[in-house]
C-alpha cells in the first residue's frame, strides 16, 4: 500500500468524539448527544465515551439526504 493509500484509508476509517462529529455535522453538541442516545445516528461507546466512525457518519449523512 502506497502511502498516499494509506493517508485515504486513515481519514475514511477516523475514529471521531461527539465534539469533532457535532462541528462536522454543525449541529449543537446536545443535539448530536441526543441522537445517539436515541439511535437516530450510528455511534459506539467505547468505556463511557461515545465514538463516531467518520465513514459510516458519512454513509449515514447520504442517506439522510435521500430522505
């Protein structure tokens, strides 16, 4: 794997914090929490913090606007 490859496959798999995942998606950070409390949007919890795959925000997002 090239290195230019692996820089790609290092931003699409980003791990994300409800804080990055909040300004990415410009939605305040208790409306992201409350998303993921509720199951609107994926999320893992990983100990006690939630985590966001930047990948599968994305997917999520395209099918959002499909809605």
């Amino acid at each position: 794997m090239t290195t230019a490859n692996a820089s790609q496959q290092d931003r699409r798999f980003r791990v994300m914090t409800l804080e990055e995942v909040s300004k990415y998606l410009r939605l305040a950070k208790s409306t992201v929490y409350r998303m993921a409390n509720k199951g609107r949007i994926p999320v893992s919890k990983i100990g006690r913090r939630w985590r966001f795959r930047k990948d599968v925000i994305d997917a999520w997002l395209s099918e959002q606007e499909k809605m």
